[in-house]
C-alpha cells in the first residue's frame, strides 16, 4: 500500500497516511479532526550509469578502419 502526504486546512498540520488505491482521497486531521487534502509532490529522477551522453553513444573508428581510409587517401591523392 501506498503512503500519501496529507495537510489540515484548518490548523496546516502535514501528515503521512497509508491507503489502498480504491480508498477515497479524503482524510481526517489527527491533531484538530479538520479535513486535510493529498498533497502531490514531483518525483526526483536520478540518472545513474552511462548514456546520457552525445560522447558516450560515438562509435570510434577501430585501427583497421582508419588504416584503409589512409590507403585511400593516399591512393586518390597520387593519380
């Protein structure tokens, strides 16, 4: 089960509740027994690991590649 953030309107008093899904949103303030509403607040995201960057998805160019590019341009470059 979930646990919702809940605060009074009467008296602003925060609190946690534990609720089931198919509850009703609504909740009794323990201190002043005012009606309180659910607070919704962002979730945090943590990147961990690697890929998140243009760097990490570049493909270098093994040393046989670069070695028949070289013949290439050298072959090209002598007609």
């Amino acid at each position: 089960m979930p646990i919702y953030e809940y605060e009074c309107g009467k008296c602003s008093y925060r609190f946690e509740l534990r609720r089931r899904f198919d509850e009703n949103g609504d909740a009794i303030c323990p201190q002043c027994s005012g009606t309180s509403r659910r607070l919704f607040s962002p979730v945090p995201i943590v990147f961990k690991g690697s890929g998140f960057y243009v760097t990490d998805y570049r493909k270098d160019k093994s040393s046989s590649e670069e070695k028949s590019e070289d013949k290439a341009d050298k072959s090209e470059s002598g007609k």
